[in-house]
C-alpha cells in the first residue's frame, strides 16, 4: 500500500550507495560547485577583509568605534531586533491559518505574503514616505500630533519589517503542509490542550524551518539598504543604518572605513552560518547517538 | 464504556460521506467496521473521537450526549492510519506524552510516568525501543508505540483506524490484545471500534464486523 513515503526516506543522513552516480559526474559536480562558491562568495569576502585592513588594524577598530559608525551599528541591530521578532509572530501566525485552517481568501494571503520579493525595496519605501511623509496622506496628522516616522528610526523600523516579512512565513508554510494536521491532532486526542500542543508539538516540529527562516530574516533586516534608504533620510548618527553608512563611506573615497564597515556585515553573516551549522551538527549527532544507543541495546 | 451513533450527515463540499448513519457499540464489544476505500470509515471515526463536527446526528457516549464535547475531554484514544508519532520525540516521550500534559494536579509523578510507560511498551513487547526516534522504527513497530501511546492515558474508547495496513501478520499476533491476525479479508479495510473494558481472553477477534457501504 502507498503513504508511507513520507516516512521513510527523510533525515536519513546515511548515503546509499547503490545508488550514486559515477565516480567522474560526482567529481565535476563537486569542482563546479566549488568554483562558482569561491568565485561569488570567497574571493569578495577576502576581498572586504583585505581591503578593511589595508591601511592596519588600528584604523580598522578606529573607524568602527568611531561615533557615527557606533549609532549605525546600534540603530542596525535595533532595527533587526523589533522587526525579526515581530515577523517570527508574524510568519508562525500566519503559516499556521494558511495550513491548519481552511478559509476563503486563503491564496490571497499567499499571494499578499509574497508581495515584498516581488515588489523593488525603493517602491517599499516609497510607500512609506507616500503614508507617513510630510506630504503624505497622515503627514498633516503626524505632524500635528508631533510624530516622526519618515526620516526617523520608526519609518526605518518599519520599512525593515516590511522587507522582511516573507522570510519565516515562507520557510514554514511549505514544512507544516507537508506535516499536516495529524500531530496535534493526536496530541489533542492524548488530552493536551491547544497551548500545549504549540509548544510540546508544533514549535519543536517546525524548529528547523523556524531558526531557518529566522536566520534569513536577520539577515536581510541587518543589511537591507533600498527600503531603508528611501525612508532613512542619510542623516549621519542619528538615522544611517550600518549598510546606508557604508555607502556614505564609500561615496567619500574613505574605502578603509567603509569596507571595515562592511566587514561588520559580513562578519554577522558569518557568525549567523556558524551558528547555523553548529545547531544542524548537533541536532544530527543527537539522533545518531540515540541510534547508536538503541542499536547496542538490540 | 459504550458509543452509540445516531443519524450522522457528514458533507464534504458536495460529497456526501456519511448518509444516516446509525451504530452502536456496547461496552466491551470490539467492532471492525469494514468497507471499501473511500466510504467513510475514517470520517466516521473521526466524528466519534471528536476530530470532525458531524452536520447532522448525535454521538452519545455512555448514554450522554457527547457531540459537542471537545476531543480533549472525550477521552478517546485514536490510533491514526499514518500513526503520527512525535517524531522529535524518544518512543519513550512519545507514550509518556499524554500522561506529561495532565494539568498538575492530576499529573503523575516522574517516576510513576516512567513505570507506566515502560509497562505499556512491554505489553507491546517493545521495550528495547525506548530511547529510539520514530524514524529509526519499522511501520510495524511504529503502529505498536501509537497503541501504546493512546493506552498510556487509558482512554474509555480505543479507536483504530486500518490496524493491518501495515501489519504483517506475525506482528498483528504479536501486537496482543488488539489487533486481530486474521487476513482472510485482507481485501477489506478494518478500522477498529473498541470500547473498554476487553473481555481478557485473548482472542482479539472483532465480535463484530459492520459493513459499510459507499454512497
Ligand atoms: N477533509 C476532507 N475534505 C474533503 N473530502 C474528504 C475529506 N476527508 C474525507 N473526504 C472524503 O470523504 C470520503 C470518505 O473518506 P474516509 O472516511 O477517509 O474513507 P475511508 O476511511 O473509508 O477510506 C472520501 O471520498 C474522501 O475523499
Ligand atoms: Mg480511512
């Protein structure tokens, strides 16, 4: 009887040999792979390093602790930490109706979660400023009431959310349709309630697709540049963020200062790949060894 | 503890899955409902668990109406086609999951938990298994852990859905005091109905089989 595919076969890390390609067609595979790895990706980080460091370290950590380039590191990471939460919220929410509940306008939401791929940055904030600007349909209101959003750390918050919205969504919605309703369906039926089902049953199920999708939304709101650019308004120490600050650097012809900058950027993205692969490595070794365990046992 | 199931509609879009459907199960009765794929076999369990709100119809349990009670407060044990075992979970939490999310008050002890569990899975004879994950079982041993794990909170209905799809017929014997051997009508999809208490002879036999038809 078919149905149970979807069992069987994943989270085996072993490789069956039976059935692997040729010697030479795993080898070109391999070498194209690598080629094309260090050629977009190696050769232009050693080069942001390389070139961070060119005039010695000690212009390196003098243009990092320099004030303007402080605040837009802060204001970054403040940035990233209001909008990746919020989108966690978000994404879980909304991965959840879409696969758990069947309602009308269910492909809509789909569709409307997609909206910040398909949409260019610059137009994301160009919205903003269209709602929030001076000019804009509530600029008069905010104005009145003494509100800043556009050309202040809101107005940059919110084009980071805006950008950043589909990560975990996306990531989730694919993984909890595929599991079904059948785990808290059971959980349910073992007399959990429905708070202990998400937590007990659904979180630890989507963890991986979770701490994915939360990855890459940390990622592209620490170095998105379009959207935050239109709202930001450039105005140095108070509302540059890390990427819009390196920009300025470079426009200035100070390549040391700016690509140090950058290397900031790349180092986070380093450190978020790290952490990433440690987290898989570890979650693989439990298994095995718990494999291991039971195989001495029998 | 018995079922009884009076009058049950169930649409779906415009396909109707359930016409009228009345049954009754008296206590301690094992009851195979048996059918051709595909004419509401599931759905009916589904409805008697409480997974699925019928569109017409009753389910009393005991004599009570309990159509509108929640799955939570039905204590139901549901044995899933596809079994759904927690597959973040050891066999071991698997079956102790149901006792581990009693409110605190009720909830066993850490070591109460562990006797009760380590019981149930010798009684399906599987005890080796304990620290596995469900991906490292076989389909058959799988199925034995989701009747363990549906035991663990002694539910007062025991409900299989298609307990051979997977089962050789030597582990069906092995699987004790539930699942039947016989596979002269293999042909058929059996989804067991099981009201407590057994009647602890051993013969694990339906007493009776009901046949459903398509619409
Ligand atoms: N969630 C659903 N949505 C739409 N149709 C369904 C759903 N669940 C079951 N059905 C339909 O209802 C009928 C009965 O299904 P089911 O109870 O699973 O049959 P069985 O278990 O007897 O094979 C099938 O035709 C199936 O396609
Ligand atoms: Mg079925």
């Amino acid at each position: 009887m078919a149905g149970n595919v979807s069992t069987l076969g994943r989270r085996t890390t072993r490789i069956n040999h039976a059935v692997t390609e040729p010697l030479w067609v795993q080898l070109s595979l391999i070498t194209v792979a690598l080629v094309f790895l260090a050629l977009f990706l190696v050769v232009p980080l050693v080069a942001v390093f390389k070139e961070a460091f060119s005039k010695g370290a000690e212009v390196y950590f003098a243009s990092l602790v320099e004030p303007d380039a402080w605040h837009a590191i802060k204001l970054t990471l403040l940035a990233a930490a209001i909008s990746v939460p919020l989108n966690v919220i978000f994404g879980v929410s909304a991965a959840w109706a879409i696969t758990k509940f069947r309602f009308r306008g269910k492909q809509a939401l789909i569709t409307l979660i997609d909206l910040p791929f398909a949409v260019s940055p610059v137009v994301a904030g160009l919205i903003y400023v269209l709602l929030f600007g001076a000019q804009g349909w509530l600029g008069p209101w905010l104005a009145d009431n003494d509100l800043k959003i556009i050309f202040a750390v809101p107005g940059i918050v919110l084009a980071t959310i805006f950008v950043t919205f589909p990560f975990v969504a996306r990531e989730l919605i694919p993984l909890m349709e595929e599991q079904g309703t059948s785990y808290e369906e059971a959980s349910l039926t073992l007399g959990a309630s429905g708070w202990q089902t998400f937590w007990r049953v659904t979180i630890p199920s989507i963890k991986w697709g979770l701490l994915y999708g939360i990855i890459l939304c940390n990622a592209r709101a620490m170095g998105e540049f379009g959207a935050v650019s239109v709202v930001s308004g450039h105005i140095r120490g108070q509302t540059n963020t890390l990427p819009l600050h390196i920009e300025i650097l470079y426009n200035e012809y100070q390549f040391a200062a700016s690509f140090a900058a950058a290397s900031i950027l790349a180092g986070l993205a380093l450190v978020t790949l790290v952490v990433k692969s440690l987290l898989e490595w570890q979650h693989t070794r439990d298994r095995e060894k718990a494999a291991r365990a039971a195989a001495q046992q029998s | 503890m018995s079922i009884e199931v009076k009058n049950i509609e169930k649409q779906f879009g415009q396909f109707k899955a359930l016409d009228n459907v009345s049954l009754s199960f008296p206590t301690g009765e094992l009851v195979a409902l048996l059918g051709p794929s595909g004419c509401g076999k599931t759905t009916l369990l589904r409805i008697i668990a409480g997974l699925e709100n019928p569109d017409g119809g009753v389910v009393h349990f005991h004599g009570e109406d309990a159509t509108h009670v929640h799955v939570r407060q039905r204590q139901v044990g549901f044995v899933f086609q596809h079994y759904a075992l927690f597959r973040h979970m050891t066999v071991f939490d698997n079956v102790a999951f149901g006792l581990t999310v009693r409110p605190r008050g009720k909830r066993p002890g850490k070591k109460e938990i562990a006797e009760r569990v380590h019981e149930l899975l010798r009684l399906v004879q599987l005890d080796w298994l304990a620290d596995r994950y469900p991906d490292q079982l076989s389909g058959g041993q799988r199925q034995r852990i989701a009747l363990a794990r549906a035991l663990a909170v002694e539910p007062k209905v025991l409900l299989l859905d298609e307990p051979f799809w997977c089962t050789r017929c030597q582990s069906a014997q092995r699987s004790a005091p539930l699942v039947a051997s016989s596979s002269r009508r293999a042909a058929y999809h059996f989804n067991f109905c099981y009201s407590r208490p057994g009647r602890g002879d051993g013969s694990c036999r339906p007493d009776r089989g009901v046949e459903q038809r398509q619409n």
